[in-house]
C-alpha cells in the first residue's frame, strides 16, 4: 500500500467519522429519484424502449428501438437493465423502474472502487474522505441518478483506476482488475474512455513508484483479460448484422476519436475546464489546497490523481464531444486529491464551507417543504399560484410514505450539522449531507409534481383522447423517434413512419414542430394540439386529412 507519513497528519485529532454513518449516507444518496417516476429526457426515453426491444425477444447482441439499430452507447447499460426487468417486471415494478435499478447498481460499484483508491493510495479512513467528497460533487448528482449508460462507464473509470494504485501491492489481481475495467469501458460507453485510461497507464512508468516489474505484469495481465472478452460482443454484432457493426465502427467506435489532431474543435476548447468549476464544486477547491500544501508533487498519491486528471481533461478537450456527462471520471481524480490534505484544512476554510452549504442546502430545503405545502393545500397562495403554472397536469396528492421519509431525511440532516469539534472531515459530511436531503425531497415531496411536468404521459393521453372513435392508424415524421418511443410506451399505439416529403399512409398525422414554426397544413385539418408543462419549444399537433 502507499502511505502518506507526515508528521504534521499524525498530530491532527483522531476521526469522530463511523463506518456505518458513511454507510448511510451513501445509501441515502444512492437511491433518492430512482423509483416512482416515467422515463424523463434526455436519455430515459430511449433506455427504456431498447430494453422493451430486448425483453420482446430481440437479440442480445444488438440493442434497437422499434426495430432500428440503436448504438449510440454499447449494450453493457441495456443488458443489466433488460435483467432487472425480467426478473422485477411487471409483478413488482413497473420495467422503467426496474431498469432504472442498474443506475444504483453501477454508482455503487464506482463508488466502492473509488474508496478503494483512498485506502490504498492514501491510508486507512481517508477511502470514506473520497466517497464523501464524490457524493457531494454537484455534477454528479443528476445523472448518477439518471438510467444512462454513462454510469456504468463510471464504475469502470473507478475500477481501472483502483486497479493502478492497486498494482504495487498486488501486480496479478491489479491486472485483472484493469482488464476488467477496460471491458467495462468498452461495453458500456465506446473506445474513448478505453484510450484515456491506457494512456495514463503507459504514462505511469515516468514516475518511479510504477517503474518496475508488477507493474508490467499488471499490464499484460490486463491485455490477457481484456482483449478476448471485450471482443465477444463485437464478433457477434458483426456475424449478425455486418452492415450495422460498420456502421457502428465508424460512427460511434471511432467517432469520438475523430477530433484529435483537428483545429475546427477550438470552438469548444475551454468546455469542459469552465464546466470543471460548478460540477466539481466542493472537490476541485480541496484539490487545489492539497496541491498548494505539497508544491513539490513529489508523492505517488498526487502523481497518479493527476495524471489521471490530466490525461483525461487533455483528451477530452482535444475530441470532437461536449457532453457534461462526460466530465464523470474527472470527479474521480479530484475527489482523490482532495481527501489527501482534508483533515489538515484550516480551521476557517472548513467553518466556510460548513456554513456554505448549511445556508445553502438549508435555504433550498425550507423552500422545497414550502413548495410542497403549495401544491398540495394551496398555501403560499402565490407559491400555489407559479406550483400551478410550471406543472398543469399536477393532480395535488400526499403520500405518507414519501413524508415520512422526507422527516426523517430533515431531522437526520439536522443532528448531522449540529454536531461539534468542526474540521474538513466533518464538513465534507455536512456538505454531502446537505446535498443528499435536498434532492431526496425533491425525489420524495416533489416527485409526483416534477413527473408531471416532465413526462410525455399526459401528453400521449391528451392526444388519444381527442383521436377519432376507431380510428388507430396515425402518420409521424420518420425523423421523430421520441415521439415513436412515447406513444408506444404510454398508449401502446404504434405510430406510423412516414419519410420526409412522402404522403401519409393515415389519415390522421402527429407532427412535432418547433411552437415558433406555426404553419398551417393544406388539406388537413387541425384536431389537438399539445405539449409538456412549459416546454417553449416542442409542441405536438395532430392533424385529420379532410375529405
């Protein structure tokens, strides 16, 4: 293992922090928002319907939707879901939900991995420091709760980079943790996160902590592990449906690599380093102390975090993606740099950004029970009011359940912050316990309200209920697959495609317009017309072909 021996850590008081605290925290972190509410956008939609595909008997080896190749991420992300549905659909939950339980499954393993990374590269209690950190992060708390295959990605950054602080201490197990990993990668997102994580491994040896013989074992171990299993999937995408494997070789293989080398991606340059400051918010802060306290970047725990970070924000700049899911494994490094001086931040930093986030996280909560309050009894009139505008389709509704758990989370919240002897420790706990209640009242008090305002369910049954009696065959653009997806879902009508230009083979056609493009349709008349809660932008209009 990598110790961290100075002598001023081994005078800072001994940690207050339990085993089981951290325990809690992250399960009250990991499962806020994962039930109980329809497939949102962006990426929920199409989730739900690949794994609708493979559930009804489409093969394992090519995800789809409504028949067409969807490759946009590999399979890794649809088979586990596909296998939660099966095995909890639809006698427990509904399939949107049991797939959705993939998400927990990968966060926790990346978060397991990543307290791995503190343990073994910095010592002893500093692995619960990092998970703390990470769960605190604000760019994570969106889509580590998201069902998007991104997630999974994570797991095998966190994997290969547990793996790498691991190949001093165990070069063979190192090496099929790192094969494991690159599968991982490989399966679950495309070659890009592959490129990043081998190119921060060949770049080790320049520091002589990964200079020597484990460390090239680990290394052909991995290769040994990795190449024959990542390659499975692959082989029999391409004995299946050649032209599809070409197709997804060169569009979404190889196509984020497409940008290296290429000056039109300038216009991107300085995306993810600005994104780095709010979705990093508190790690990067904390990183950047440690460094200032170790300028000389002599230590094997500051050379492979940053390397790490590095590589990956260099590449990621450089390729043609700006995706804020992307900035994922950029956590991961920092929250590593910034648990290794935690305990020694200054008495007044820790005491800032305690009060930072009890003001914060405290403030927003208040409002949450507040807006809770409106749009359920109607008091604040005016907060009732603007409930009312966001979310029309809201039918006001009180679940005890989802109250209870919501005081709980409150009083829980409230004896966390109010506990003495404040250092950094403590208050990346409050921080991480300030982030974790709001958004389990919003995922708990606000579900309800928020799903109606963000799903296409009431939209679909506005739509049906304004349809002809009898009649079920209706026309939509070829382009509009959400559409497709929605009323498939919610009404099990399958819409009709119908190319560009092309005359509709319907006599009732749904069309998808931006609400600024308002045209009217020669020989068709209007019916309905519809959109999600506030959507400015898509509106759906159902027209009827006159005699």
């Amino acid at each position: 293992m990598l110790t961290y021996s100075d002598s001023s850590q081994s005078r800072l008081p001994a940690a207050t922090e339990k085993p089981w605290l951290l325990l809690l925290l992250t399960f009250a972190w990991l499962w806020p928002g994962i039930l109980g509410h329809t497939p949102w956008k962006p990426d929920e939609p199409y989730v739900t319907a690949v794994v609708q595909h493979m559930l009804a008997g489409g093969p394992w080896w090519l995800p789809a939707i409504d028949g067409q190749a969807y490759l946009d991420s590999a399979p890794l992300y649809y088979w586990v879901a596909t296998l939660f549905a099966r095995l909890l659909s639809p006698w427990l939950l509904s399939l949107h939900d049991a797939a959705r339980l993939a998400t927990p499954l990968f966060m926790a393993i990346g978060l397991a991995f990543a307290g791995g990374v503190g343990r073994e590269l910095i010592g002893g209690r500093h692995g619960r420091s990092v998970v703390l950190i990470l769960i605190g992060c604000l760019g994570l708390i969106v889509t580590g709760h998201e069902m998007n295959p991104v997630v999974a990605g994570f797991a095998g950054y966190a994997a290969a980079l547990y793996a790498l602080v691991l190949t001093r201490r165990a070069p063979a197990l190192s090496g099929a943790i790192l094969g494991a990993a690159t599968v991982v990668l490989f399966l679950a997102t495309s070659l890009l996160p592959v490129l990043l994580v081998w190119s921060v491994a060949l770049m080790l040896p320049a520091f002589a902590s990964w200079r020597n013989k484990g460390y090239a074992i680990t290394l052909m171990m991995a290769l040994l592990f990795a190449l024959p299993l990542a390659a499975l999937w692959p082989l029999a995408l391409y004995r299946g449906a050649p032209e599809v494997f070409h197709a997804w070789w060169q569009f979404h293989a190889l196509g984020p690599l497409d940008g290296f080398g290429g000056l039109g991606l300038f216009h991107e340059f300085g995306y993810y380093p600005k994104l780095v400051l709010w979705y990093g918010w508190p790690a990067w802060p904390l990183a950047a102390w440690t460094l200032w306290k170790n300028r000389r970047y002599e230590l094997p725990m500051l050379q492979l975090p940053l390397l790490f970070f590095a590589v990956i924000l260099l590449l990621l700049t450089f390729s043609n993606r700006s995706h804020t899911e992307d900035a994922m494994p950029l956590l991961l490094p920092l929250a590593v740099l910034a648990a290794v001086e935690l305990d020694s931040l200054r008495r007044g930093a820790a005491a800032f950004l305690n009060w930072f986030g009890l003001m914060a996280f405290g403030l927003f909560s208040l409002l949450v029970w507040l807006g809770w309050a409106a749009m359920n009894f109607g008091w604040p009139v005016k907060l009732a009011e603007r409930a009312r505008y966001f979310s029309p389709y809201y039918e006001p509704q009180v679940s005890w359940l989802a109250l209870l758990l919501a005081l709980v989370a409150t009083a829980l919240w409230g004896w966390a912050v109010t506990r003495r002897h404040l250092r950094g420790r403590q208050a990346v706990t409050n921080w991480a316990a300030g982030l974790a209640l709001l958004w389990g009242l919003l995922m708990t008090l606000w579900l309800p309200f928020l799903d109606a305002a963000k799903s296409y369910q009431p939209v679909v049954q506005g739509m049906m209920r304004a349809m002809p009696a009898g009649e079920h065959c209706v026309s939509v653009s070829v382009s509009q697959q959400l559409a497709r997806i929605s009323w498939a879902y919610y009404a099990g009508l399958r819409l009709q495609p119908v190319a560009d230009g092309a005359a509709p083979a319907c006599k009732l056609l749904l069309m998808v317009r931006d609400r600024r493009a308002e045209t009217p349709l020669p020989g068709w008349q209007e019916r309905w017309r519809g959109n999600r809660a506030r959507d400015k932008r898509e509106l759906f209009v159902l027209w009827q072909r006159l005699p």
